[in-house]
C-alpha cells in the first residue's frame, strides 16, 4: 500500500518533536511498524537522520541540563 507524503512527514514529526517509538507512531498512523521503521531508514540513506533530527530537537527546546 502507498501512503502519501504527509502521512510520512507526520510519522518524522511523531518520532523527533514528540519522540513517539515507531510501533507507537504505527498504530497511531495506522501503519506496520516494519513500513515505519522502512521510511526511517530509507530518509537515513538520503540524509535525514531521524536519530539526529530527535537529539537536535531535544536540545534546542530543552537545553543541555535536561540530557
């Protein structure tokens, strides 16, 4: 099955803003958790390191004395 653009960018957005897991982006997309974890990987190998994406994000709202 395709999902559309949106539907992926809203799994990212789940996983960095929200740090949502990705079984727990999956039910709430009403996807498989393999495809979740595929479009993580897939965006890795075009550079957009989710795991990155999250740390930078954590950072940025929260500052260094919350790591």
């Amino acid at each position: 099955m395709a999902y559309s653009k949106e539907t992926r960018t809203k799994a990212r957005s789940l996983y960095v803003h929200s740090r949502y897991s990705l079984p727990t982006i999956a039910v709430s997309l009403d996807v498989g958790s393999g495809t979740v974890s595929r479009w993580k990987a897939d965006a890795r190998k075009r550079g957009d390191d989710w795991d990155i994406a999250r740390s930078a994000d954590m950072m940025q709202g929260e500052g260094f004395d919350k790591l």
